[in-house]
C-alpha cells in the first residue's frame, strides 16, 4: 500500500500511533494481500471502530465476534 499524503517516516518514530494507523488504512482501503493480527485488531477496537465506515465497522464486528449489530 502506497500512501501519499502521510509521512510514514515521521509515524513509524511512534510505534503505537504508527501501528493504529495502519490497521486502520488496511482495514479501510484495502490489504493487497497483507495479513492482519487478528488480535491486534480485537485490542485496539475501542479506537478503531470510530474511525471505520458503520457498514465496514459492522462486518468485521461480525467476522471477529460472529454478532449481528
């Protein structure tokens, strides 16, 4: 994934906003093929799921704990 309007340089000096960043770009735009930690998805969900489209923030509820919302 090539992302053009953010400094992934300046990101990657923070490890933790680095990381929330790019689960969130991943699970918005796309994986090409990438693989997501399942778990690291299920801790940082709180954050997450307001940063996600409602519809796309339903499916991977219901991928990760099989619950309708």
């Amino acid at each position: 994934m090539f992302n053009w309007s953010v400094d992934t340089r300046y990101l990657q000096k923070h490890p933790k906003q680095y990381m929330l960043w790019r689960l969130e770009q991943l699970l918005s735009y796309g994986l090409d093929g990438e693989k997501i930690d399942k778990q690291k998805v299920k801790d940082n969900w709180g954050y997450l799921k307001t940063r996600l489209d409602p519809q796309r923030r339903n499916f991977i509820e219901y991928l990760l704990w099989h619950k309708q919302s």
